[in-house]
C-alpha cells in the first residue's frame, strides 16, 4: 500500500528577505564609510533591486512529495489543480532552521516561516536519516 504523498503549502519567506537586507545594510554602511556616501548610495539602491528580485524569484505553491522504492519525487500543483511535471527530491541541507531541497535543478531553501509547523515536521520526517 502506497503512502499517501506529503503535501506542503509553501509560501514567500520575509524571514530570507530580512537577512537579506541586514547583510546588504552592513554592505551599504561599509561602502558609505570607506569609499563615500555617493558609492554608498549606489551599493543600497543595486541592492534593494537585488533583494526585492530575490524575494520575487522564491518559488511558492504546493508542493506533493511521494516515496518511490528509495527515491522521493515531487510536483508543483498548478493552478488547473493538475500536478506539475514529477522531478526528483533531494535534500542537500537539514538544520534546524533551515531545509535545503533540490527539486530537479531548482534549488529551494525552506525556511521557518515558508511552511506551517505541522507541515515542516512532516517535511524533516521524510528526510531525516536517524543516526546522523
């Protein structure tokens, strides 16, 4: 019997866009002092353009994982209700914020405020590998 397949409600991370930002302020605040207020000014705008991008570029949907034999498979739901193309699901990264997926060539950092918590617990049970 197949296992129903794990289904996460994935959304736009502000948390990845507030790191983001204090990464790109301290830039701009070094670049203001060390090299001028004028190359500062070009640093933050360059920057906000870079992170508002980011941000766009996050995927978000559903996502359906399913276990075949050893190897996990998943698929956008798109908006007909269909699902998507199937592309293998890999984790490269479990901590404890953080949950690096490969989905086909896409690379997608899950972060605490993405999922819901009941839906992140189900997300690290499919790829925890005890003893590790």
């Amino acid at each position: 019997m197949l296992k129903p397949p794990t289904t996460l409600h994935i959304a736009r991370s502000k948390m990845a866009m507030g790191v983001q930002s204090a990464l790109v302020s301290g830039l701009v605040l070094l670049a203001a002092w060390t090299l001028g207020v004028w190359l500062g000014a070009m640093v933050l705008a360059a920057g906000a353009w870079l992170t508002i991008k980011a941000y766009r570029a996050q995927p978000s949907g559903e996502l359906r994982l399913v276990q075949r034999g050893g190897q996990w498979e998943g698929s956008w739901l798109q908006s007909t209700g269909e699902a998507g193309v199937v592309l293998g699901v890999s984790c490269d990264y479990l901590g404890p914020w953080l949950v690096g997926l490969r989905i086909g060539s896409q690379r997608l950092w899950v972060w605490p405020d993405s999922l819901a918590t009941a839906s992140q617990r189900a997300l690290r049970r499919c790829f925890h590998r005890p003893g590790r």
